[in-house]
C-alpha cells in the first residue's frame, strides 16, 4: 500500500474539504477543553474537528458559551482513550486522523506541519511536547519526567514518537484502538504495524502540554500515572513490583542526559535548576508504579483462585 496523496500542499489548503480530521478527547468536559478546541480553530488551515466526551459534563454546551461552534459526540459513561479514538476515526471522513487531548492545545503551524509530511508520503507524523509553564519549577518538573523523550531539541534517534496522526488506510488494514486499555492504547496499536511503518519524528509539530503547576498536584497526577504504568506493565512484563519502580526511578540519569540534548539557552539553565523537583516526582511515580503493580498481581490472583 501506498500512503500520502499526490496533491500539492497548497491545493490542499485551498479546498474546502479538509484532509485532516482532528479528534479532541474528553473526559468530563472539563473548560480547558475550550482552549484545545480554540487551538484548532486558529490553525489557518481546513479542519474536521470533532469532539469526544464521556464520563458525564456537556461539552457542546460549554464550547458554545465559548463560542466555538463544533460538532460533539457525548457519551454519558467514561471511555477509556482507546474507545473515544475509534468514534472519532469512525464519525470523521478526512484521510488524515489526528488527537488532541483535552489538557494540551496545539501550536502554530501544528496542522499545517502534519499535513506537509502527510502529503509528501509520511503515513504516520509524531509530535513534540512544550511546557505550558515554562517559568514554573513544579510545571518544568512535571514536563521533564513525563515527556523529556519528546523535547523538541532531540534528534530523531532520542526521541519518542507520540502523540501521532494516522493516514485512515492503516486503520482499514491494521485494525483500530484496543478500547479495553486504560494506558497505551497507541503503544499497543504501533506495535501490531509492520517496522517500516515507524511515525516520523517531526518536531516542526508541537503540542503544549498543560502541566502540574503546584507540589502537591505534581505529586498525586505523578503518583496516579505510575499506578496506572504499574498496572499495565504487570501484564506485559515478567518483571516484580520492585524492579518496575527501580527502573522508573533510574529514568532520573536519563532525564540529566536528554535536557542537556534537547534544551538549550534559558530553558536549559531553569531545567538544572528545576531538578530536584524532578527527582521527587519520579519518586512519587515509582511509588505509584509499585502499588499499581501490586494491586494487579493481587487482582490476578485472586481472578485464578476463583476459576
């Protein structure tokens, strides 16, 4: 299969039908959802922007007391990211699938630069995080152990490639999200692609992250995301408990040697600074890791007792 289409990238921008779809995930309709949408809209370029909410709220209210006027599937139960994903693959018609997450906004030229790599080829285009506060240590702390791998700075070979637009071939062909994942939904789906099907790395496209700007909110959200990891790994790995934390916590040297890559002038110099607060939140993911993967060895066995 051949992906990416022929047409020039001005043609695309002068048509009315858009060639990308960006689907805005929700959970509770939460306000910063208007930004993420608004985001969208001051792209400058032809969008199919869908939004999907669950767990309860009312999306299509609060957008439209903001004024933004785009369509909303509600679901009143909570989905997990896998399951909203496929509603919006499946309710969207542009040949191009992005994500967006309701706690991030995408930048300037964040479609436009999508769609120059999609229409040159590119089946699937990978994204850089920014910090939504960059001069806040807890928001700096929280942005460099959760997404250091996707510094803007790196080079293709340090970096990870996520927060990903799909061409809509490779769902026809391959299969869409595993809805049943409450975490790597996207890590499970890349793994069933073949290896020369790996996201461009392409960190013209930047996606800001709204982080953590308070101790204790770093804190909890950290020590929830490890619990999760915790869990999840449990499944895929033969690792203990223990070793799973230790090796979250070893991210710490990875962390030093990646913002030296990836960052630079001021940014880099309140990174250093920021580091201590660093090591305290991998800390209180390691933690959470633990207890997550303890919880799940105690769920499955409980589960093979009863059988």
């Amino acid at each position: 299969m051949v992906f990416g289409a022929k047409n020039p990238l001005a043609k695309c921008f002068m048509t009315a039908k858009p060639n990308l779809a960006v689907v805005v995930i929700g959970y509770r309709a939460p306000p910063s959802m208007i930004g993420s949408v608004r985001s969208l809209l001051d792209q400058g370029v032809a969008l199919e922007i869908l939004v999907v909410n669950s767990g309860g709220g009312d999306a299509k209210s609060l957008l439209s007391e903001a004024g933004l006027d785009v369509p909303v599937i509600e679901i009143s139960h909570r989905l997990f990211v896998g399951a909203a994903r496929n509603i919006g693959i499946a309710a969207t018609k542009a040949p191009f699938v992005a994500f967006l997450a309701d706690d991030c906004l995408a930048c300037p030229d964040w479609a436009e630069a999508r769609l120059s790599q999609h229409l040159s080829g590119a089946p699937m285009v990978s994204s850089a995080i920014l910090n939504s506060h960059p001069q806040n240590p807890f928001a700096c702390a929280a942005y460099l152990a959760l997404f250091v791998r996707r510094l803007p700075g790196l080079p293709a070979e340090l970096a990870l490639r996520y927060g990903v637009s799909f061409d809509r071939r490779l769902f026809e062909k391959y299969g869409v999200f595993d809805e049943s994942m409450r975490v790597a939904e996207d890590t499970d789906f890349l793994k069933r692609l073949p290896p020369e099907l790996e996201p461009l790395w392409y960190p013209r496209v930047k996606t800001i992250h709204r982080n953590q700007t308070r101790l204790l909110g770093l804190l909890v959200d950290q020590y929830g995301r490890g619990y999760r990891t915790g869990a999840y790994y449990t499944g895929t790995t033969p690792s203990k408990p223990l070793r799973l934390a230790r090796n979250t916590f070893s991210d710490r040297r990875q962390v030093r040697r990646l913002v030296q890559i990836g960052l630079s002038g001021a940014e880099l110099a309140f990174a250093r600074r920021s580091m201590p607060l660093v090591l305290l939140a991998l800390l209180a993911k390691s933690l959470g890791v633990y207890r997550g993967a303890r919880a799940q060895l105690k769920m499955a066995g409980r589960a093979k007792n009863d059988l």
